[in-house]
C-alpha cells in the first residue's frame, strides 16, 4: 500500500450533475493519478443554499460537506481538475446535490489507501468501481449500499467470443493478479496466457492481432472499446460456463460506507434508487462505454 502523498486543495462551489455530464470523460479501470498526489475539491450545491433541500438528514464527517475517498480507476471514478468523473463519480456528484452537500474529495494512488481513509473517520464514501461482496456484506463496519449498477467478465475481440473453448489453441491477453488467471490456465493451458500489467496493454495486444481476445471486466472493457473505435473490437460478455467460474459472476458496484453511520446508508440506498430511476446512472454508464443491459440490470 503505498501512502497518501501531498498535493494542492482543490475548492469550487456549486457545480451541478449537469455541468458534469457535459464534460466528455472516461470510464475503466485504472485512470492515470496526473500529478500523483492527494487532493481536495469541492462540489455540488451548497449547504447553506436557502433553495436548496435536502433529500435527507444524515451526518457527516464535515458538516456541510460530503467527504470522499478516491482511489482513481477509470470507467469508475477519476478527479478531473475539479470535477469527479466517471460512472460512480457522477453518480456521487448527483447524489451530493440532490442532499445540498459540497463535495470534499481525498485522491489516493490505489484502493489499499481509500478504505483506511473511510475506515478511520475521515472520509464518509468510497469509491472506485467496489463489488458488492458477501465478505463486505458480512463485515461489521463497512457499510455497503444496493448496486449502482452492475460488471462481469467480457470478451474483447475482433469477433465475438463469448466462451474459453472457442479460443482452443489461440493466445489470450489478460492483466496480472486478476481472479481469473488460474482459470483461463486450467483451460487453455500456461502457454495460451500472455500476461501484462495494464488493461490498456492487453487492448492493444489484441488490436494488434497478437492475442486472439482479451479477458477483463466489462466497464474496462466497455471504456477502451469506446475510446478506440478504430480499434474495431467488440465486447462480449462471458457466458456461463462452469469450467471459467469468473463466466457466472454478475457483480453489483456499491458505495462502501461506515456501517454505524444508518441514516447515510438508507440516504444513500434512496438515492441510488432515485438516480436508477430517473436516468441519471444509466446515462452515466452510456456516457462511458457500459452499455450492455446487464450493466443496468444485473440481469442476464
């Protein structure tokens, strides 16, 4: 886990979810840290605005304020000057305004320093595209919300591939440490595996026709095919196949919260819903490349 390191604070008043979704930004898995430290913004409508209601009462770590803890890591959530982008980061944005809170935002260079940040009381929310896990769910102090929406496993090819048999004999890129490696091994065998640090490395190993497919979560997968259209891959998702378990999951993308703090859990679960409801994260995943119906549904 690397530490948080120190950068310049951040502050803007009153950027609305409109002003976010007219900024044209990304979505996948691992957005770049630009000047590599830890920053804070502000956002969204002021408490003190006097037309401004709140959807709810709850408290937070900074009265006025909802404070967040950002582990970049595009489709999901990037700090972009002073705006939080992404598919969780706009829907965070919108959630802040729709409770008359500014937004404060912590960027960490990874995951493994979000979650202290939250777990220690100085932030209220995590983000970064965090599955809905039956261990979070069992913990005693993580809170974790309803889905804000959904990713699973994909296939990005020239040609759709939706099964590991169907590249019997090809190569097939992947990233490092990824759940599903062994799997893939067990199948195709060590040598049909190339292994590369980055998603973007693996997009590009199968643009260029060295690898059959590439195997990576949806929202990445969704991101980089956007983002490179002449690139002219598709993304597939996984069919269920017992033999590549990682093929079955369908994972919800939750906002990761203090257990105790009750009344930011049923706000932030009422929001989500209203936000769901009104467009606003289907929007979101459009704007970033998910735009499979499982994204949104969860549903096969």
């Amino acid at each position: 886990m690397r530490r948080t390191l120190p950068g310049r604070r951040l502050r803007r008043l009153g950027l609305t979810f409109s002003a976010l979704a007219g900024s044209a930004v990304l979505l996948a898995a691992c957005g770049s840290d630009d000047d590599g430290g830890a920053a804070t913004a502000a956002a969204g409508t002021t408490a003190a605005s006097a037309t401004c209601t709140p959807a709810h009462r709850f408290d937070t770590v900074e009265p006025g304020k909802l404070t967040i803890a950002v582990a970049p890591a595009l489709p999901y959530v990037q700090i972009d000057g002073d705006e939080l982008i992404g598919v969780d980061g706009a829907v965070v944005s919108a959630i802040a305004e729709r409770e008359c809170l500014e937004l404060e935002l912590q960027r960490f260079p990874g995951s493994a320093g979000a979650l202290p940040a939250m777990e220690s009381g100085r932030a209220d929310i995590v983000t970064g595209g965090w599955y809905r896990t039956p261990e979070r769910l069992a913990s005693k102090t993580l809170g974790v919300t309803e889905p804000v929406y959904f990713d699973f496993t994909a296939f990005v090819a020239k040609e759709p591939v939706d099964r590991l048999d169907q590249l019997d004999g090809e190569t097939v890129a992947i990233g490092s440490g990824q759940l599903w490696t062994e799997q893939i091994e067990r199948v195709l065998g060590r040598d049909a595996v190339k292994l590369f640090q980055s998603t973007a490395e693996v997009f590009q190993d199968v643009a260029d026709g060295r690898a059959k497919a590439g195997v990576m979560g949806s929202g990445e997968a969704g991101y980089y095919v956007q983002q490179k259209p002449a690139a002219r891959l598709v993304v597939t998702p996984a069919a269920p196949d017992p033999s590549f378990p990682s093929s079955e999951a369908i994972n919800g993308v939750t906002l990761l919260h203090d257990k105790a703090n009750s009344a930011l859990t049923t706000a932030l679960d009422e929001d989500i819903a209203a936000l769901r409801e009104d467009g606003t994260v289907q929007s979101a995943l459009d704007r970033y490349g998910l735009r499979a119906p499982i994204n949104f549904s969860g549903q096969r």
